[in-house]
C-alpha cells in the first residue's frame, strides 16, 4: 500500500513556522527503512498495512511532542500483491506522455 499524509502542528512560534516538528515526522519516516518521498504538501510512504500505520503513528507522536494540537491528512492506495508502485506509478505515467 501507498500512503500520503500530511501533518499540520499548531504552531506556537512568533512567525508560525512548524518546520522543526515537521522535519521530525520525515525523519521518523526516513528512519523507518520503508520506501518514501517527500514533497511540499505530502509524505508517502509504501509497505505494508500494519509497518506503514506504525510509521505514521511515530510521526504523530513526535509531532504532538512539540504541538499541544496535530491535524492528520491520510490518503491510501491499497492494492494487495504490488509493491514497488510508489515509483512504477509515475514511470507509467511518464511512458504515457513520451508516446
């Protein structure tokens, strides 16, 4: 399965900024070993159910560490027997728009 989620901190910085609880969520997320990428709206993350939700978890804990509040956005791509698909999406795609 593929997840993206997005985690939003209340921020308690003068200016806002929730860059040091987010950037402890990627490193949950990159420590974990699982296949994934981050982007300015999403991490994604592959593996399966039950390592991707711990992962997740992690993240959220680390982040409510830091923040008195945390929202979570979490879509999933849940296709049983693939694997891999966190790039092999993309390189179909991209096959597609070269023909």
């Amino acid at each position: 399965m593929i997840v993206a989620f997005s985690l939003s901190p209340m921020s308690t910085d003068p200016d806002g900024s929730v860059t040091d609880a987010v950037a402890a969520a990627v490193r949950v997320v990159r420590e974990s070993g699982l296949p994934c990428e981050t982007n300015a709206m999403f991490t994604n993350i592959e593996g399966e159910w039950d390592e991707v939700m711990a992962v997740v978890k992690r993240a959220v804990d680390v982040v409510t560490a830091a923040s008195p509040r945390v929202g979570l956005v979490l879509k999933a791509d849940i296709r049983p027997g693939y694997t891999g698909q966190l790039t092999a999406k993309v390189d179909r795609i991209d096959r597609a728009l070269e023909e």
